[in-house]
C-alpha cells in the first residue's frame, strides 16, 4: 500500500522478483481481503426500531406544535446562535420550596442565616470558633463497632487494621492462605443463563 498526495490508499502490485533481495518473501494476504471468520452473511431487515418509530413520531409532533422543523447536519456549522430571547418562567418550583422550608426553619429557630459573601469569606468576616453541641455518636458507627465486637468474638481474633505508615511500608498480613469456596452462586447461575441463551 502507499500513500498518495490526496491521502488516500493505492495498492501496490509491485513485488521484487524472487531471489532478487534477500528480504523477499511472498506477499501475504491480510485478514481484510481474506478474513477467516463468517462474513458477507444475510442480515434479516424487521424494520424500524420501535423505539426508533416513537421517537419519531415525538419529534414529528413537536416540530408541528412548535412550528420549526429540527435539522441536523454533520456539515461545519457557521456557529451557534447567540443574544437569543431566553424566556423567564420566574423562580423554579423546587427553589421556590427551598425558600419556604428556610423561611420556616429560620422563623422556628428565631435566627435569620446571613450567607457570607465571597469577600466577607476572603477576609474572615464570617462566624467562626461557635459552640457546636455534641449529640454523641452516630447510631450508624455505635451498630458498626457492635457488629466489629461481635465478629471478633465470635471468630476468637482481635481486628487491628494497619496504620498509613505500616500500610506505605508494607508491614502489614499478606500472602496469606485464602480458602476456595468454589464458584460463586451469581457466577453460576450467569454461566446457566449464557449456555441457555447460546
């Protein structure tokens, strides 16, 4: 193959006679003009998409209530419209109930949240170094240290997870024996299913 000044790919027929060079070898045949798996085999046509169809329908449908008809093209475009009438609908029903629930929570707390600005942040004109009350822990982290307490007892060994630096020096259990279980259940049941469908 070569490449010409068009960028496009020409086949060379040209081929040193035999024993001319030392490099000769007879031209081999690639996998794109001879392949050596099925193909050129008949592909049955079962028409649009359903999907494909509704999609159009929808789109034909709001083409004719909008009054412009969608164009797509994979031509350069010129560029994108711009300084376009952009509608105002007014406030977002979902920021407009965001601003409810704070008008309530401030009004059952008496307390008015005064959102520093970016400058008043960059300054450190902000409140700071407040009381925070401790409410004890997590129920979500006192049930995981229950569970931790009851599988150590339970398998008679303590769990201490390494540090950072004996993790970075690799001082920690490893090339341990892992007993096989055989194939997972999920695995299986996969495997079924592709051997079925196959």
């Amino acid at each position: 193959m070569a490449m010409t000044s068009e960028v496009g790919a020409v086949k060379n027929k040209y081929r040193p006679p035999a024993g001319a060079t030392p490099w000769y070898k007879t031209a081999s045949v690639g996998e794109l003009v001879k392949p050596e798996y099925p193909h050129d085999y008949f592909v049955p046509n079962f028409g649009v998409d359903s999907d494909i169809k509704q999609s159009l329908t929808n789109t034909a449908s709001a083409e004719k209530e909008k009054k412009h008809k969608m164009v797509a093209s994979f031509k350069q475009p010129k560029g994108h419209p711009v300084d376009y009438f952009v509608p105002n609908f007014g406030t977002d029903s979902e920021i407009n109930t965001s601003l409810f629930n704070l008008r309530l929570s401030e009004r059952e707390r008496r307390h008015r949240w005064n959102v520093p600005t970016k400058e008043q942040i960059k300054a450190g004109e902000y409140p700071k170094d407040y009381f925070v009350p401790n409410f004890g822990q997590d129920a979500d982290i006192k049930q995981s240290l229950s569970n931790t307490a009851l599988a150590e007892k339970e398998l008679k060994h303590k769990w201490v997870p390494p540090t950072k630096e004996q993790v970075k020096a690799g001082q920690y259990p490893k090339d341990y024996f892992v007993p096989n279980f055989g194939v997972d259940s999920d695995i299986k049941t996969t495997q079924r299913n592709i051997a079925a469908s196959e």
